[in-house]
C-alpha cells in the first residue's frame, strides 16, 4: 500500500475525531442486518418457473436481488424504493421474502391490496404470523392458493453480514 501511495503521490494523514461529532455516522455504522440471508439461486428458479416470473423483489438489497426491480430497507445502489411496506403491490408479481418480524403485516397487506406474490416464510407454527395464515383447524386460508414445503436444507444462503437463525437450518414454506 505504502509503495502505490507513494507512486501516485497520495499522502495518508488519519484525524481522530470526537464521537460526539460524527454521531450521524457512529450510528449508521452500528446498523445490522440480522435478517441477512436469502432464497438459494435453485430453489428461487424452481419456484420462479411455478409461479413466477416475479417482476419485483421486495425485500432485497443489491448484493441478494432476485428481480432487476427490488426494494431495500435503506437506499442502496439500484432500488427501485425504500421500505416495501409503504410500496403498492397489487400491479405486480411479488417475490416476498419478509424478515419474520414483518410476516403478519406483510400477509395483511397481500389480502388488503389483492397482491400476487410468492411469500416465503419459515414453517414455525409458533410464530404470530401463522394465524394469518391458516384457520382455527389448522387449514391454510382462502387467499392462500398453493403451498409448497421446501428442504430443511440448501433452502437458504448466508448473506454479507451479521446473519439470523435462519440462515443455518431453516423450515420454510412457501404460499
């Protein structure tokens, strides 16, 4: 480093700077992911070819997209819009893969807005979006017009960052 600095006459000075002034800043690099995982490539095309293809994937970033159209939690290079929560979707094929913590407001919005979508979600009959999912004898819903239950394994990729659970071993179904 030292030799291509000198040889493009680039001079390094590091500055301390106090916290209190880059607070902005100090903040944002604190800012992780623990959802950071995705759809693996194979299983996204079996699925794709199913029920697809999806002309929007809305909840991406640039370095997991599965549509060239996408949305991300926070600007980055190439999303279409912020926050998929605040987007329509009734005029698109979705391809949704929701943090869990987003999943039962995410199925309330497919229902509200009478989107297409492919919803990918862990098969956790715990978790509080699942009564959004099927009735009180256990029976998926109406809106719901297939499911498909994926591998345990080779379902999910680790993503760049600070990953979740599942990102190790994963139940999912897809509705």
């Amino acid at each position: 480093m030292n030799i291509l600095c000198e040889q493009q006459n680039i001079v390094i000075s590091p500055e301390w700077i106090p916290r209190e002034n880059i607070e902005r800043a100090d903040y944002l690099s604190r800012c992780l992911d623990s959802d950071d995982w995705l759809v693996s490539v194979n299983v996204f095309s079996m699925l794709s070819s199913k029920w697809g293809p999806y002309s929007v994937d809305r909840f991406a970033s640039h370095l997991n997209a599965k549509c060239l159209r996408f949305n991300s939690r926070w600007w980055v290079p190439g999303c279409e819009a912020v926050d998929a929560m605040v987007q329509w979707w009734g005029k698109d094929l979705n391809w949704v893969v929701p943090p869990p913590r987003l999943a039962a407001e995410c199925i309330n919005k497919i229902i509200q807005e009478k989107a297409k979508c492919t919803v990918v979600l862990p098969y956790w009959k715990s978790a509080a979006y699942w009564t959004c999912l099927t009735d009180m004898y256990g029976s998926y819903k109406p809106f719901i017009t297939g499911v498909l239950n994926l591998h345990r394994f080779n379902v999910v990729e680790k993503g760049s960052g600070n990953n979740g659970i599942f990102a190790k071993n994963p139940y999912f179904l897809t509705c």
